[in-house]
C-alpha cells in the first residue's frame, strides 16, 4: 500500500479488480530506470510494473553492436553484454557453447544463454526469445540490397529486450511463488533465404538451430518446466498476436491462461482470440523437449504480408518499435509469472 500511496495516479476499477500505477518517474526517453515503484494488482495478485522505456533502451543497446549475426565479432560482443546482464539482474547464468550447420554448410558458433531464477524451485517457468539476427535481408525491396543482415529491432532485439526487463524486475520484486529461466536461444534465424532455389533445400529445419540444440542437450541436467513462452516480434507498432498453431495443439491451456491474463490488464487490442496457422519457431522444440509452449509472435493472416511488412528486411529497424506494444506484452508475461501459484505439497 505504501507504494499505492506515494505514486498518487493510483486508479481503482469499479470492480477494485485493477489497479493500475502510472510510469515510473519520467527519464530521458532511451534510459533504462533505476528502480520500479509501479506494481499493478490484478485478482489479489501483485505484479511488478513493466518499463517501457526500460525494455526500449535494451533494444537499442543491442542495436548499437550491430547485426548479431553467428561467427561475427558484433554477434560476440551482443552474447557478452547479455550474459552480463542476467548477472547484473542476480540471475545464475549457465553458457552453452555449440557448434551448429547452417543451411550453406557453414559452421556456426553459437551460445544459448540461459538465466536461472529460484533455481531450486521444482516448479519452472521458461521465458525464452532469439538473440541472434537474420543474416539477409532477404524479402527487402531493394534486390541490391538483400545480402546485407538486418538490424533486428524486433526480430531478435524485441523479445531479449522484454525479458531483460522483465529480469530486472524478478531481481527486484521476489513474490513470485515458481522458479523462472529466461533463455536466449541463438541460431534462430539462419534458415535458408528466399533467393535460395528451391530444389536446393532440404527438408531438414534449419532455423532454430538453438533451440534445437537446447531441446536435446538441456542447460542443466533433467530440466523441466511447467510452460513456456516465446516471444518473437512483440515490439511493432501496432503489432497483432494470434493463436498460433502448435501452441494451440501442443499447449492450449497456456494459450488461454496468457491470453486471459492479457484481456484482463486491457491489451485485448494485441492479443487476438482468432487463430494463425502453426509457425516454425523455438517454441516447436521446447515443446518437443516436453515443456508446453506457445509462441506470442506478430504475425496477421489478414494482412498481405503475414509477418509485419518490416520482416526480414531493412525497415526491422528501431522506428518501427513501439513502447505501447511493449508494455502490453512484458505486462502480460510479467502476471503470467506472478499469479503461477507455488507446486501443490505432498
Ligand atoms: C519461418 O519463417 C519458417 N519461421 C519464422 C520464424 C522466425 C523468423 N521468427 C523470426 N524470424
Ligand atoms: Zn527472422
């Protein structure tokens, strides 16, 4: 209550079911902020605010390496910075350094980075997201330049710089009953490009290949987890998430229970109750690992372009990211986590 009393912009729903804290202090637009005094309580629940303006600074960071494309020294110096990170936000932090083929033949070195919160807990909770960034920006309009890799800033930069936000918080506000491993795979976007013939693919996946990598060699030992949730493309203006196909078929109650918690803090307006079809994507091997996971990803089978009109191209830039669309999601997986209630006892 104390913190209810100081931000004085507290506003109590007729229902007293919401009540929702106005922003933290205003700070420069880009800077990450100090501490959070926002909380927001939804059904006897408290949740800790989700900064906008926090998980926007982490995008531009990552930015500002370059594209982290596997074997640069960009992609080794953004790796660095984010395992950091996690440990700056009190995280335990386990590093998986692997050797991965891409579609061309190419050896990758590639690093899934994993950041463990409660790690005794028996019960889990998996956020994870992409680090990496497409190596071709290969559905651009400009054919000269459709060899040059992407920024990134929602496909790869969006989902890290949610969850490192959303690991600021868990370090800071520990009332959440379960434990929590935020994951950044590596390798996601290395599938084969649209200029690549088609007869020269394979059937073989060659995206994901972290995940992948992860769902058969696990950061620890017999890991498991509750659920999971991806988050890919979650920070477009005006972004739209809809249920997606695997997450449906392979964990329907996950999809309903975040879709719930979405509807109710009011982001009805991001997440859509209609249906997409099923997307290959990190979520199809953590789901294969045995952890039901759904895959909050912009995708809209109404529009011309599916993906956002940005996607794998060189508009993926940090003008097409919304702090809005941000909040909706990182509020959303923030009482996701913070209502999952502690394992039953014996
Ligand atoms: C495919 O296009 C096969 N999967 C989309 C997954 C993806 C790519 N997410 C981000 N970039
Ligand atoms: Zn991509």
């Amino acid at each position: 209550m104390r913190m209810l009393l100081k931000n004085a912009c507290c506003f109590l729903g007729l229902s007293a079911i919401l009540l929702a804290c106005g922003n933290d202090k205003p700070a420069r637009e880009t800077q990450e902020q100090p501490a959070s005094p926002t909380v927001t309580r939804l059904e006897g629940v408290e949740a800790p605010g989700f900064n906008a303006d926090s998980a926007y600074s982490y995008i531009e960071k990552q930015l500002s390496f370059g594209p982290r494309v596997p074997n640069t020294r960009e992609h080794q110096q953004a790796g660095d910075y984010l395992i950091n990170k996690l440990k700056d936000f009190g995280a335990e932090v386990t590093v998986q350094n692997f050797e991965a083929t891409a579609f061309d033949g190419t050896v990758l070195n590639l690093r899934n980075i994993a950041g463990s919160y409660n790690p005794e807990a028996s019960k889990r909770v998996l956020l994870a997201a992409h680090w990496d960034t497409r190596p071709f920006a290969d559905k651009d309009p400009d054919e000269s330049r459709q060899r040059q890799p992407i920024a990134g800033a929602n496909d790869g930069g969006s989902g890290v710089g949610v969850l490192l936000e959303i690991a600021r918080q868990l370090n800071q506000n520990q009332s959440y009953q379960v434990g929590v491993d935020i994951i950044f795979f590596d390798g996601e976007d290395y599938g084969e490009p649209e200029f690549m013939d088609e007869e020269q693919k394979e059937r073989q996946i060659y995206w994901c290949l972290g995940s992948q990598y992860w769902a058969t060699n696990k950061h620890k030992r017999n890991y498991s987890a509750y659920f999971g949730i991806l988050l890919d493309m979650v920070g477009g203006k005006d972004a739209v998430f809809y249920r997606e196909g695997y997450s449906r078929e392979m964990a329907p109650s996950v999809i309903k229970r975040v879709w719930g918690w979405a509807h109710e803090l009011g982001h009805g307006r991001y997440f859509k109750y209609d249906n997409s079809e099923p997307i290959i994507d990190d979520h199809l091997f953590m789901n294969r690992a045995g952890i039901p996971s759904i895959d909050i990803i912009e995708y809209d089978p109404a529009s011309d372009f599916y993906f956002g009109d940005y996607h794998h191209t060189h508009k993926d830039d940090m003008s097409i990211i919304s702090k809005e669309t941000l909040k909706a999601v990182g509020e959303t997986v923030i009482h996701s986590v913070y209502h999952e209630p502690a394992p039953r006892v014996q």
